[in-house]
C-alpha cells in the first residue's frame, strides 16, 4: 500500500539548481522517495505536513563522526590532539567493551538525528574484537539514521584477525547496499602508521568495492608528504575521502583533485587540538568541493549548524587577514553560506557516494527531509534562507524524516523513550571513567 506525505506551504531549499528555492511550496513523499516539488501539488489522499513558517531543506550529511565516543561528550573540549591520542584513543579506548560501543553508536546517532543530520559516516576506529563490529552495527541499525558504517583499526598494526573480520562484516551485513547503514572502512592512513598499513587496507577495500577514509594533513604528520606517497604508489582514486588535509601542501591537494577524490574538513576540532589552519579555502581552489563533518563528538558537540558557522569564520577570517598582509581589503567574501549548505548536504552525499540517493529534494530521491522552525526568536524574521539555515541549530528542527519515516516531530524524537538509554549512557560513562586519572591539572 503507498503511503503518501504531503510537506506544505514551506520555504523550500532544495539544493537542486533545476527546482532552486521556492518561497513558499510543497514535497510530495510516497513511501520512501520524493515524487514532485513544486509550489503548489494537489493534496489527494495524503497525510498533510504543515510547514508554514518552515525551511523544508534535505537532511545534512555528516562526512566523519566518531559515534562511538557519544557517552564520553564534552570530556575532550579543552585538549590538544595529543592529549587526545593519549587519553582518549590509548587510556580510555581500550576499556570500552561492545555493549559500551552498542550504547554510544546509539546515543549518538539519535544526537544526530535531533540536530538534523540524517546520513551521517560513522567512522568507527574502536573495532577491539568482532563483537565490538557486531554491536556497532546494531546500534547503528536501531537509531533509524542512514549511516556509512567505517569499520576502523584503533591504531597500532592490525589484528591477525582484522582483514578477516573485515570481510565477515561485509558479507554477513551489507551483502547488499540497498539499506539504510552501507559499509567503508576507515584506515588510520600513512600519518598514524606504516604506509603498507595503508596499502592492505586500501586494496582490501577495493576488493570489496567500498569507499575509504583516512586522516592526512594532521599537524606536523602531515611532513610525511602521505599523499604524495600514496600518488607514487599509483593508489589516489574517487573512492578515496581524505579527512582534514590541513597540512598537506598545494600539490597534494591538486592529485586529490585529479584523482577524483573527496575531503572531508572539521574545522572547529582541527582549530581547537592543532591539526593546522583549516584547508577550506585551499581545497576549493585546487578544485576538491569538501564536505563538512563534526570529528570528535566527546570535544565540540554533534551540530553541523555549527559546523557550518565554524566554517565561514574560520576561512573568511584567513582571507581577511591575508588580505590585511597585503595592505588590502577584501572588496567581497569568498565563501558564502549558500557554499556552505551544499557542504553539509549534496558535497556530503558525493563524498559518501550517496549523491543519487540523497543530498538535495530531487524527485526519485529518498526522502530525507528535514524542517527548521523560523518562528522561534533567534531566526524569525527570515531575509535570506540560505544565512538563515546556517544560523539555525538544534533547537530549530522541528522535523525529520529519513527514507520517508518521520523520525522527529515538533522538536521530539518520535516513537522512543529516550529515558532507558539515557541511564545506559551514564553507567557506560561511569564505568569508563572509573578510577581514570584523567589529564593532569594545570600549575
């Protein structure tokens, strides 16, 4: 039986340069995909969806999240990436148990879902043991969200059974894309091991068909010339997602370009634990459109609004004060919030792979929508959509659907009681950080 879903009366962004922005207009859902957009559709045997006073926008696509740290929010907001390589990855990492992993994915899937984002790369790089795998998935599944999967090493030279439970994931759960968690695997890279690391996992991705993402460009490792490597080797490709890129030079950013290659930036973390200044501007002039992606959850918090805000400022501020070097003002910014939104929504669906799917409302795509209530103070009245999506947050989105299913309404996550995995949340949380020292204090 289809199941028809009539959005009406809303702002539309469609991220579509054929449908453009409509001031006021309709999406039509039947089942799990979009069937027409337009200003006005007819409403014939469908449940109607009030937008009036909404932004009807595709839902935002997160690039590169560690989900797994979800219970642990907050406790690296004030470290370098050095303290969290040593506190978070080699302290606390090891004490985390499936059902701890089970938990966060969870957790913080459904913060993701709450801020909007509904397709998001799960980049999962606590894979102790394949039970830690099985339980990743599983929380995954259970919060609804769309999610690549990225099945990761946590540092140091793979397993023996690593490779093994690699392939076991793939054929035991994603023996078919056609689901909403698809499956990467997320290689710590050339800069966090030995290149040959590197090598197996890339051609072990390449037998099974799956993209892969790495770090490169992170602070000084980013002196390891990785791409560069990784060119001489004969091994760049479209399948390929480089996170941060930060300290990789012009040139490497070029072969990322030519290669047919994708970047997925952060720049609040990388601004907060010293990776180098963020690449924004740089890859967009060697020709790589990056996406947007939140990086580490346990240290700035899952909104890719503010993602979006941290991105404008951190590059205009550059641009500004490189122009400033030169005795110059900029006579106009070179990043502009519409830039942005196609980072956190289509840049983000050709990162993944996923642009026929999802990343703007194009009638045969699956409906992942999302509403933002511009009545509330801090964006009503709204003079541009496009500033206005990227100074909403949290708190303005009212509504979520992914593959069609509302998943939240009215600013509340929908068929769940968020209450029993809340107190999962603190014991896993506590048992964490039982009897850990944590960093030491200051002088």
């Amino acid at each position: 039986m289809t199941q028809r879903t009539l959005i009406q009366g809303g702002t539309i962004y469609s991220v579509d340069p054929d449908i453009g922005e409509l001031l006021r207009g309709d999406v039509l859902v039947e089942n799990d995909t979009i069937v027409a957009v337009g200003e006005h559709i007819p409403a014939t045997e469908a449940r109607i969806i009030d937008a009036s006073g909404q932004i009807v926008l595709p839902g935002l696509i997160d690039t590169h999240r560690h989900l797994w740290q979800a219970a642990l929010r907050q406790i690296a907001a004030d470290w370098t990436l050095t303290q969290y390589i040593d506190h978070m990855l080699l302290e606390l990492g090891p004490r985390f148990t499936p059902h701890d992993v089970y938990v966060a994915e969870l957790l913080g899937a459904i913060e993701a879902i709450d801020a909007g984002v509904t397709t998001v790369m799960d980049w999962a790089h606590i894979m102790r043991s394949p039970d830690h795998a099985d339980e990743a998935v599983r929380g995954l599944r259970e919060s609804g969200i769309r999610a690549v999967f990225g099945y990761g090493n946590p540092g140091g030279p793979p397993a023996e059974w690593y490779a093994r439970d690699v392939r076991r994931v793939a054929d035991r759960y994603f023996s078919s894309d056609s689901g909403l968690v698809t499956f990467a695997l997320a290689s710590m890279g050339p800069e966090f091991g030995a290149v040959e690391d590197t090598v197996t996992d890339l051609e072990l991705a390449r037998e099974l068909g799956i993209r892969a993402s790495m770090h490169v460009g992170v602070g000084a490792l980013g002196n390891r010339r990785s791409i560069t490597e990784l060119h001489r080797r004969g091994l760049l490709g479209p399948d390929l997602i480089y996170v941060h890129c930060n300290t990789c030079n012009d040139a490497e950013l070029r072969l990322i370009a030519e290669s047919g290659g994708h970047a997925s930036i952060s720049p609040r973390v990388e601004m907060q634990m010293g990776h180098g200044y963020p690449a924004t501007g740089r890859l967009r002039a060697a020709g790589v459109a990056p996406s947007l992606s939140i990086d580490v959850v346990s240290g700035v918090g899952g909104s890719v609004f503010a993602e979006m805000r941290g991105t404008l400022e951190a590059e205009r501020g550059w641009q500004h004060h490189a122009a400033l070097s030169r005795g110059e003002t900029l006579p106009e910014l070179t990043i502009t919030t519409k830039d942005v939104v196609r980072m956190a929504t289509i840049e983000g669906a050709r990162t993944l792979g996923l642009e026929s799917k999802v990343g703007s409302l194009t009638p045969g795509k699956q409906a992942d929508i999302i509403l933002l209530n511009t009545e509330r103070p801090n964006l009503s009245p709204v003079n541009s959509v496009s500033a206005a999506i990227t100074l909403a947050d949290n708190e303005n989105v009212d509504t979520v659907f992914i593959a069609g299913r509302m998943v939240k309404r009215g600013g509340r996550i929908v068929e769940r009681d968020l209450r029993p995995l809340r107190d999962d949340a603190h014991a896993s949380r506590d048992r964490l950080l039982k009897a850990w020292v944590g960093p030491p204090s200051r002088p």
